[in-house]
C-alpha cells in the first residue's frame, strides 16, 4: 500500500460534495461557490498536511473559517443579511425547506456542530478540531442542537 | 438520527463550480493530470513545471498514487495545462504527426540505465523498428537485454518516447504496457500513416 499522503485530486473528488454542502448550508447558495474555491485554494496551497492531521477535521477547518470570513465580510456590507439564505434557493431541490429554517435558527454552536455531524458526516472528534473544542463538547453542542430540533418539530406535529 | 437524513440529501458541487476552481487552481498544482483518447483507448497524461512527465496506460487512481508517491502529492486534474500534449498527440494518432515537439520531465525514469535506454528509444524514427537488443547496445550494455526490455516496460512516456518501435528479434511484438493490440494499432498507424489502420 501506498504511504504518505493522498494524491490532493483523490483527496478533492472524494470531498468535494460535502464540501458544497456543508457550506450551502452554512454561507447560503450565493456565497457557497466563492467560498468552496477560497476553501479548496487553501487547502491545495498547504497540501500535504502533516502526518498528524485527521485529514477532514483539517479540511473543515479551512472550510469553517472560509464561512466565518465570508459571514464577517458581509456583515460589513451595506445591506447586511442577517442569517444565511434558505437552501431552497438551490433549484428547488430542498424538499425540507422547514426543516431547514429550524436548523437555522439553532444556537450558533448547536448550528455549526448539528451541520457539521449531519451534513458533513464528521465524527465528534473531527467537529472539535473544527470548532476548536473537545470531542467531548461537540458531542454535547450536537446533542443539544438534535434535542432541540426533535421538541421542535414534536410539538409542531401535535 | 433519521429525521435528519434530509440534512445529507442536497445536491453536491455544481459542475461550474468545481471547472472555476480547478481554472483558478490548475497552475497551482505541482502535477496536472488530463485524459486523451486514443484511437485504441484511454491514456492519462500528467505535465509538471518542467514539462510532460507521464503517458500512461495505468488506471487512474493507480496513476495518482504514482504521481503522488514519486513526484508530487500536489496532483489535479487539469486538463488545460495537457492542452498542446493533447493537440500533438491527437495529431499522431490522425497519421498527421510523425515527430512531437514537447519538452519533457524525465523524473520518473528510475536509473540511469533507463535513461539509456530511454534515449536509444527516442532516437528511433516514425515507421521504423529494433530490436530490444539493438536498444540494449546502444545504452552500452549489449548483454543486458532483458534489463532493457524492463526499463522499456516501465517507460514513463509511452508513445512520445516510441517503446511501441522496440520488437523481439524475428519481429515478434514482445511486450506492451497499453497492451498487444495498442502495439500493433501504433506500428499499424506508423506503417500507413495514410490510412486508418483497423
């Protein structure tokens, strides 16, 4: 087998949607295509990472910070918006679209950490190199944000 | 937690999202990797600073973990920066080009001796062919014809550097890397470059 890091083309095929993903879901539609070149840029600049590195937990990290950068920039614009667009503005094909603005309205840290688990697939130890936090805490920002969104969508039902 | 599988269920990378960023990225990798047809199949090329560096029948991701290993990690597939590869390769397999004017990188030929043989190789013209013994005296080890036989199996620029023209004595076709049929489709093409050879 191959040692060393993978080849950066693998590495981008095998991420690049939950990449979009992760920042449709962050950012919005508008903003995801700039900051999926700006996070993919970076990462090919820095490619290989160190040995150490869980390699996704890196990724995400750049893409995190990416999405932060691009949610300061617009805050400094005239016509601010306050949280990213639906997703449903990605042509049509949200079926969720509902389901989609309660995730939005979250707590900043259950937002980020409930994405990361559920749009990315991280696992609690990547979500925490992401946020910067233990595994320990993303799992609990995670299970927050899920337990919100379960008496939410319970009591909406009843 | 099933009520949020809808979360996973978005569309991924547009298309013209992922050609802009391999557009803005592509002079930044180390190794460009793109995709030529061939007349007999499907090649991959890769090009680096220097210049073509592999002509390839492997598969792909065998190819990327080459690149990966023995040149660079920093690997993308950027089919623009193969463009004049593609265009004088295009142009052999018409019948419309017998010489190619590329610069090449030759740091994935292994030794010394490949480098030889390599050379012997590039020296022998369009529609014509010799043996893997002519190839091994003219690397300076006349005696060292199988060695030369594996330095030509390992060519990391098949058809630019012809192996294709590299015959057993007798005229049998010996060994290929793209495989018999892709040897006897290029010796075909060279002997009538008029005509498509079938």
């Amino acid at each position: 087998m191959p040692v060393g890091p993978p080849p950066f083309q693998t590495f981008f095929a095998d991420h690049r949607d939950a990449v979009w993903r992760l920042l449709v879901a962050t950012v919005g539609p508008h903003d995801a295509d700039d900051c999926f070149q700006e996070t993919w840029l970076a990462a090919l600049r820095v490619w290989p990472p160190a040995e150490e590195e869980n390699l996704r937990g890196w990724l995400f990290t750049i893409a995190r910070r990416k999405a932060v950068d691009e949610h300061r920039s617009r805050a400094r614009r005239p016509l601010a918006v306050e949280a990213p667009e639906p997703v449903s503005d990605v042509g049509g094909t949200d079926p969720e679209p509902a389901l989609w603005d309660d995730v939005r309205r979250l707590p900043e840290k259950q937002r980020v950490a409930v994405v990361h688990r559920f749009v990315a697939d991280l696992d609690y130890a990547e979500i925490g190199a992401v946020m910067g936090t233990s595994a320990e805490a993303a799992r609990r920002n995670v299970h927050e944000g899920v337990t919100k969104l379960r008496k939410t969508w319970q009591s909406s039902r009843s | 937690m099933a009520e949020l599988a809808f979360l996973k269920n978005g569309p991924g990378a547009p298309a013209a999202t992922v050609e802009a960023f391999v557009a803005r990225a592509g002079d930044e990798a180390d190794v460009a990797v793109a995709p030529v047809d061939a007349p007999f199949g499907r090649v991959w090329v890769a090009v680096t600073a220097r210049g073509l560096a592999r002509v390839s029948y492997d598969a792909y991701d065998d190819l990327l973990a080459d690149l990966a290993a023995r040149v660079s990690p920093r690997v993308l597939e950027a089919p623009a920066r193969a463009d004049e590869v593609r265009r004088q390769l295009d142009g052999y397999f018409a019948g419309e080009r017998t010489m190619f004017d590329l610069e090449l990188d030759w740091s994935l030929v292994r030794t010394p001796f490949q480098r030889r043989v390599l050379e012997a190789t590039a020296a022998v013209p369009y529609g014509a062919s010799v043996t893997y013994t002519d190839v091994a005296t003219s690397a300076g080890s006349p005696k060292a014809v199988r060695a030369a036989g594996s330095a030509l199996g390992a060519n990391p620029l098949c058809i630019v550097v012809p192996c294709h023209r590299v015959l057993r004595a007798g005229g049998a076709l010996g060994g290929y890397a793209g495989g018999l049929d892709a040897k006897r489709w290029l010796l075909a093409r060279e002997a009538d470059s008029r005509t498509l050879p079938r």
